[in-house]
C-alpha cells in the first residue's frame, strides 16, 4: 500500500519486466504502472493557482477572439474561491492583465468579475512568442510561496510560433518543467501542432485541436474541473541503477506518449518528473543500456531500484510508494530463443501507430499526397490490429476509398483536421479488449469502473478504457465486479 496520510492520495508501484536477458542483448526495459487512488474519507483538496494565457495576436481578430473570450470567461467562472488566478495577454510579448497589480488574486465574486473585465478590454495586436507568455507564467507562479499549491496554467493559440527560434521556446521549456503544468488548445488551422506537443510533454499537459472555435468553452470549463482534481503538485520517478546499467530513456505510454527528457540528480539516484496527480493510472517505459559482457551468464541482479517520490505539503520531497526491483538474468541463449514480452511488444507498435499517423499528417501538411496515403494504410492497419477503437475513429475521419479501393486521405479534409491528427497520434488511453476463454456459449459480462463508472470492452480488462483506473483481478474480492 501507498503512503496515504499526507498527500490525499496513496500511490501503487507495479514493475513489469522479463528477467531473462538474450546472451547478446543490450537493453533491458520496464514497463512501469503507477496507480493514484484518493485517501478515505473526504476527498482532498490542494490548494490551486491558476493562470490563464490568451492569445491576442493579430490573427485572432474578430470571431475567433470574441469565442476566445468567452471561454476565458467560462473558465474564470468555474474556478472555486479562494483558487489563486492570473490572466496573461500574449502575442509576441507577454502582459499580465490581471491583477493590475502583478502576482496572481484570490478568487472571490469581485475579484472574477474583474477578471472577466480585463479579459473582455483585449485587443488583437502583434505576433506570437509562445515561450515568451510560458516564462512570464513561470515568473508569477514563482510567487506562491505554498509547496502544497498545485500550479496549474492554459493556453490557445491560433498561429506558429513565428516571434522566436524553436532554441528560444526550447530553453524556455527546460526552465518552466516540474514548476507548472500547462495544457495547450489549438485553434483553427494556422498553428503547428509540434510546437504544442512540445509545451505539453515539457509541461505534463494535454493538447488538443479545437477545430470549431465556439467549442473552446466547453473545453476550458472541462480543463478547470479536471485541474482542481489534482491533490499532489509533484511526484517523481527515482531510479538507482546498478553501475553497469547507464539510463536510455524514460518515456510515458499512457494515457498519452510522452518523452520525459528532464533529469535531477539527488545522491545516487536520478529523479525524472511526472507532473502533477489527480486519481489516475499512468503507465512509463524505463530503457536501460548495458555491456552484456559485463554480466555473468545465469547471474540474477538488480539493474535498478525504482522509487516513487511525491512533494509533500512541507515542502520535502519522500517515498510515497513501496519501491521496487528491476531485476535481469543474461541467459546463454541468444536473441531468438527467449520469448519477447507481449506488453512491451504492444507499447512498441502503439508508438510506430503513432509514428506513422504523424508522418501521414507531416506529408499531407507539405502536399506530398502519395506518402501521407501510404503512411494513411500503415496507420489504419496498425490501429486495427492493436485494436485501438479511439486512433482507428481520427484516422477513418480523414479517409476516404481510393479509386483503385484502397484507403487514401480525403482530398477536401480540412487542415485543421490534420493538425489534430498529429495530436491524437500520442493518445494512448483505451486498452484493447483481451482475449479470454470461455466454455462455449457463455457469453461473457463487461466490467464496470468504480471510478468514472463505464463498462469496459472486455471481461478480463485489467485497466479502464475511459479514466485508466486499475481494475484488478476480476471477481477478486474488493475488487470491481461484471456488470449484472
């Protein structure tokens, strides 16, 4: 069990790794799942600081920025009392609007109405310099003094980040990581949805498209609620290798991919961030390299110790999870003798499903139609055999048969629609339906989630399809039962 006292959330660690090494092999992976639940009793509340950066560029004259405006005001509305807020105003500069003052306000019924006025006086004027309004959130946020404070931020944007070098928007991130979380919109169909997977990997958010501008409302109000869900403002992945292993790569699988390039080196081991924490399930792929000759054939060993750390609301930063072991054996059987794990397999070809949906939207964003028809087929296969129902749904919506009856990309899709292509490609949550054998004829129940309460697609699905929650084992006690 997780340590539950302090944070309102008690976190699990899982380790999932073949021990058996090939002779020759190089590498040994983990998949590694880490379940957040609430604490009993009352659900826990952290205390919040919000900012909220809206674009006003050039391009966002007239409609775009009246719906722009009224998403803002939606969001300032959802916020409870006593949330710490900041509105900033970007183009190619970065003014904080409200408070009048500088620093972030208490929410109360004065003070949102004062938000809601500055937001509505905005005028559409100048470029876009994404990390400009990034380090300026940065700035503010630095001012909570409370380490309990979840530090959350939301940005849209309708245009490229054309007023700095991606080297500029790249040190921006380096400095703003495990600070902020921040979720980033793109509106219509004049941004590049790299520059937002960029923000949102640094920054632990989620990205989306929003291709009808009216939509943006309802989104931002969604991103409120879903931010004062969070109760831990900074867990960390802790890795103490075993010298003879040296750290490849540490990327999240779900619910989105994500490279986590960020590292801290406190005594022996390397802390990797993973951003803030509502309830949820995240799994992460932890890659070590190693000399095989450096390991004694039939030898088990430790190639790492995995800890999992939170912030605690004083500030320190301490387990908060029973650790765990990743431990290898080099066998005298080479490559094709030992049976790859078929998790790890699957995390491999949901990631070359995404490859191949980001170089099918790259092509048809450059006009190379051939390639992004090819990658198109490459993608809809991948996403079928995986099963993956949520990446299947982006891809057939920009597909169409062929003259020859194969699938192409549709020749009057909208680019908006490929640029929220290049988004989804990283969405990973829904869990295919497992096999499972039955007698035949029994016809077996789908399982409910004690969380979001849906039903899974498959009765022996170990995680929700929806939030991600772990089920468990099924019809083991305590644990979520098939639907009557």
């Amino acid at each position: 069990m997780g340590d539950r006292s302090p944070l309102g959330l008690g976190f699990a660690l899982e380790v999932d790794a073949p021990t058996d090494l090939p002779y020759d092999e190089r590498r040994a992976d983990a998949l590694i799942t880490v379940t957040a639940d609430s604490a009993a009793g009352p659900s826990a509340r952290a205390p919040g600081a919000e900012i909220l950066i809206m674009d006003r560029s050039l391009s966002m004259t007239g409609h775009k920025l009246d719906e722009a405006k009224r998403a803002m005001w939606a969001a300032i509305d959802t916020l409870r009392d006593g949330t710490l807020l900041a509105v900033v105003a970007g183009n190619h500069e970065a003014e904080v609007v409200f408070p009048v003052t500088g620093g972030l306000a208490r929410v109360d019924a004065r003070s949102r109405e004062d938000a809601k006025l500055r937001v509505a006086g905005q005028l559409p004027e100048g470029g876009t310099a994404i990390g400009r309004w990034l380090e300026r959130a940065r700035g503010l946020f630095a001012t909570v003094e409370s380490p309990a404070t979840v530090r959350h931020a939301v940005l849209y944007t309708d245009g490229k980040d054309e007023h700095e070098t991606p080297e500029q928007l790249g040190e921006v991130l380096a400095a703003c990581t495990d600070h902020f979380v921040c979720d980033a919109r793109g509106l219509g169909d004049d941004w590049r949805y790299t520059e937002l997977l960029r923000v949102t990997q640094a920054l632990h958010g989620s990205a989306e498209a929003v291709v009808t501008i009216s939509d943006l409302t309802g989104d931002f109000t969604r991103l409120m609620r879903e931010a004062q869900r969070v109760v831990v403002p900074r867990v960390y992945l802790g890795l103490r290798l075993n010298s003879r292993f040296q750290l490849s790569f540490v990327r999240q699988t779900r619910p989105v991919e994500a490279e986590l390039t960020a590292r801290q080196l406190r005594g022996e081991e390397t802390h990797v961030p993973l951003g803030a924490w509502a309830p949820e399930t995240r799994q992460y792929q932890v890659s070590l390299s190693v000399d095989p000759h450096s390991l004694t054939v039939d030898e088990t060993l430790r190639a790492a110790r995995i800890t999992l750390h939170a912030e605690f609301p004083d500030g320190t930063r301490r387990p908060c999870a029973e650790s765990a072991a990743l431990v290898v054996r080099r066998r005298s059987t080479p490559g094709f003798g030992i049976a790859r794990s078929p998790d790890l397999t699957r995390v491999e070809n949901e990631r070359e499903l995404g490859m191949a949906m980001r170089a099918c939207a790259d092509a048809h964003l450059r006009g190379d139609l051939e390639r992004a028809d090819r990658e198109l087929r490459l993608a809809l296969d991948l996403a079928r055999s995986l099963g993956d129902t949520a990446r299947l749904r982006s891809l057939q919506a920009v597909a169409a048969e062929g003259p020859d009856g194969r699938p192409r990309m549709r020749r009057d899709v909208a680019r908006g629609r490929i640029l929220g292509l290049g988004l989804d490609s990283t969405k990973t949550a829904r869990r295919p339906a497992e096999r499972h054998d039955r007698p035949p004829g029994e016809t077996p129940s789908p399982r409910a989630c004690p969380r979001c309460l849906s039903t899974s697609t498959s009765p022996r699905a170990r995680f929700c399809e929806e939030c991600g929650h772990r089920l468990g084992d099924p019809d083991a006690a305590g644990e979520p039962r098939d639907v009557l």
